[in-house]
C-alpha cells in the first residue's frame, strides 16, 4: 500500500536524529564529562535502539469493512486493523485495489447466509489486487503480478492472505475493476450453463434479475453458443440495456406474469431455467420447462426484504419450498439442479478450469464485465442500498482508493439532510399525532352529551 509506507519513512528519520544526538552532545560539554560512566551511555542510545527493532509487523496498518452484527447498511463498518498479515506455506499477501458486491453480501448481513462466519467478520468472496509477498511452496505467483482472487469471505480489506490456488492472473488490459467483477458472477453463470445446462444451439434459456452481475454473466455466455434464445426478467427501465446485451425477449416481471409472457412466446416452455428466487418462483419455473428441460436454482432472493431480516418473507419463502417426488421427475423428464459457488471453494481444479475458458472468451472479446458503479470503502452503505433496492445495472464495486476529503465533506453534508429531514418528518408525524388526540379530547364531550341524550329520547 503506497500510503502505509510514509510512517515507517517518518519512523525512520526519527531514528536517524536521535542516534545522532548522542555523538554530537559530548563534543559540546566540558571535557570532565567525557568520563561519564558507559552504563549511561548505553542508557541513553536505548531508545533508539528500541524503535529500531520495532517490526513492519506491528506497525503495520490496514483499512477493512467489518460486519459487527446482522441487521441493516450500519451493521457493515470500515475500521483500521493493526500488524501485518502472516503467511502460511503456500500463501500470498495482496494488495487490494477493487472489491465485489455480490447478492450473497447481503443476505449475509441480514444472517441469511450460512458460508459466513458470526460477527465480528470481513464479508467479500472477490477482489483485484497486486501479489505483494509470497509464501514458502508458491512456485506460480510473484511479487507484482496482478491477480483476482475468489474466496469464502475476508477480501473487503486493502490487504488480503489467501491460498495462491484461489489467485487467477489478470490478462492485458483488463482493469481491477473489472477483474473484481469477474469471478462469482462468471464462474457461477458459467458452470449453470455449460456443466449442469449443457445449453447447446438453438435452445432457449430464462435469466431472471437478467440486469444484475449473474444475468449480464449468463446473457453474454448464452450468445456464445449460436441461435440461443435468451428470455430475461427485469424492470421496464432496464430493458434497452439489456436487449443490447443479447437478451431476445426482455420481461416486466413488475406490471407482467413472466410465466404468462414466456408461453405466449413459446407455448411448449424452455429449455434451461436459472433460478435464484426461490420459493414460489421455483415451482413456476419447473413448470415452465419442456421435456428434457433443466431448472438450476441458485438462490433465495425472495427471502430479502428491506434493510433487516424479515420473518414473514423468510417463513413465506420456506412455506413455498419447491419439493418434488423421483417418480415426478421420471415421467415429467425433467431435471432439478443446485448450485451454490461457496460450497465449492474446495474444488479449485473445477474452477480454475471454468475460469481459464471464461478468460479465454474475454480475450477474444466474447464476455466482459459491465460495471454499474464504483463506491469507497466509506461509502459501503450506499453501495448495498443500490443493490438491495435494485438500481443497479451490472456490478456494483468497492474501491479500496481513500475517500477524497472533499467527498467526505459533501458526503456529511448530505448525512446532514438526511437527518435534518428524518427529524422534520418526525416532528410532522408528532404534530399530526398531538392533532389528532385534540380531535378525540374534543368529540369525548360531544359522545357524552349524545349519550345523556338518548334516554331522553327514549322517554319521550
């Protein structure tokens, strides 16, 4: 990290000063002293002795997203993390530059998330960096070389140890974004695909949230193979982005049935369905394939909504669990996959081999990453709410370049408003309250007379 490298320059030159006062002192004071006892001398050049054998290791310095607990965007906090990573055998130290946001990330701070360790933790499977040491036993990674790395968690920081076998090297004139965008989007849509879909010429393919990292990943890997049709769910404002990108039929899941939509177009269903909804989504999606039909599901996404958990679209998800009997599949033939890239992080031949044929097509400038937006490490929060609430068109990245002061000053200033706002809203909300207990304070006297009224009547 070229900004932890000033204080150890500093240190240093500090150092320096102080080893040179103690020669300098004795050439200045009356001669008697020089029979000082050594004890005293050796006392005094101590200190600068003692900074001196003060390791990089522990004066080291690094910045990293912390998940402190499950629940909303201020559950994830950027803190300062002390001492310098050690290296294992087979091991490499990595300079971040660029992180990935994936959907998992957020599930994962609402708890819904199991391949992530309890809090207090660093969330991130991706990141783009520069190789800066190498452990014993690593024969194929050197200091310099600029890799992606795909891991469990832990990446969300500006310096990351991970296996060298988890390290992918980053081909000429790809960015660090775009090779944080990468691994968990394409290794995921590639393997969907290719080893469980065996798409092939002339079939047809669902991508649903088909403006999101995975279905960009899947669209652009479906027009590889010739005369593919791709149907893709997304929201009305998406849809040109997404017809440019290969989508055939784009969806208003929001204001159209998509199950409806697809059988108009193809009456007989699909061949490849790809599902990370679940719940009742999964059973529409089984029920749309055709014979020899394949349905990957790969998520859960139903079971988000909003910032904290929220039991009742949990419970409503696990209530429409899609279950099937052999004998179903049998008949129907039809066939049910799962796929879930964190379970897979022992596998690294299966994927280094994914990701060599996922590299080779973006050279030859089949495949490439479509960045949405790229936010600092400060500004995590932001970042999850665009994804959560769907804003996003492609990947969302983190950057691990220090926030420019003029941002931080825009960005309290905005908080300020924000807050100004929330307590003026309060305030109304509290005003219409108070408004409406004076209304009621008022008709209980009316009631009363109406009620002292009708025996009255009732005589009369």
């Amino acid at each position: 990290m070229s900004g932890e490298d000033a204080p150890a320059q500093q240190q240093n030159a500090v150092d320096q000063k102080q080893e040179t006062k103690p020669a300098e002192e004795p050439k200045a004071e009356p001669p008697k002293t020089e029979s000082a006892p050594e004890g005293a001398a050796e006392a005094a050049a101590t200190p600068a002795a003692a900074t001196e054998k003060v390791p990089e290791e522990e004066t080291f310095t690094y910045r990293a997203l912390v998940l402190t607990g499950y629940g909303g965007y201020d559950k994830v906090k950027l803190q300062v993390k002390k001492g310098k990573p050690a290296l294992k055998a087979g091991e490499v130290l990595v300079q971040v530059k660029a992180c990935g946001l994936n959907f998992a990330d957020l599930m994962a701070r609402q708890g819904l998330y199991d391949r992530l360790p309890s809090p207090p933790v660093t969330p991130g499977m991706e990141c783009a960096g520069v190789v800066e040491a190498v452990g014993d036993e690593v024969t194929d990674r050197k200091v310099g070389d600029k890799v992606m790395v795909l891991n469990r968690f832990g990446l969300w920081q500006e310096v990351a140890v991970v296996p060298a076998s988890h390290t992918f090297l980053i081909p000429e004139g790809m960015s660090f974004e775009e090779a944080a965008a990468l691994p968990v989007n394409y290794i995921t849509a590639y393997m969907m695909l290719f080893d469980f879909g065996n798409l092939r010429p002339n079939q047809s393919v669902l991508v649903h949230a088909a403006a999101g990292g995975v279905g960009i990943a899947a669209t652009q890997l479906c027009k590889t193979v010739k005369d593919v049709t791709v149907f893709g769910t997304a929201s009305a404002s998406k849809h040109e982005t997404i017809s440019e990108g290969g989508v055939t039929h784009a969806i208003d899941y929001r204001t159209k049935d998509y199950v409806e939509e697809v059988r108009k177009i193809s009456p007989k269903g699909l061949d490849i369905i790809l599902d990370p909804l679940g719940g009742s989504d999964t059973h529409k999606a089984y029920n749309l394939l055709k014979p020899m039909g394949k349905l990957i599901t790969y998520g859960a996404a139903n079971m988000l909504a909003g910032q904290k958990k929220n039991l009742i679209a949990v419970a409503k998800n696990w209530y429409h669990q899609f279950s099937i009997h052999t004998l179903s599949l049998i008949q129907g033939n039809k066939s049910v996959c799962g796929f879930h890239l964190g379970y897979l992080d022992g596998e690294t031949e299966l994927i280094a081999q994914a990701m060599s044929i996922i590299l080779d097509l973006y050279k030859q400038g089949k495949v490439k990453p479509r960045i949405d937006s790229t936010w600092h490490l400060e500004q995590v929060g932001d970042a999850m709410r665009k994804m959560q609430e769907r804003n996003n068109i492609g990947k969302v990245i983190l950057t691990t370049e220090p926030m420019p002061e003029e941002e931080k000053k825009e960005e309290k200033k905005e908080d300020k408003k924000k807050e100004d706002k929330k307590k003026d809203d309060k305030k109304k909300d509290d005003g219409k309250k108070e408004e409406k207990k004076d209304d009621k304070k008022k008709e209980e006297p009316k009631k009363e007379e109406e009620k002292k009224e009708e025996p009255k009547k009732e005589e009369k």
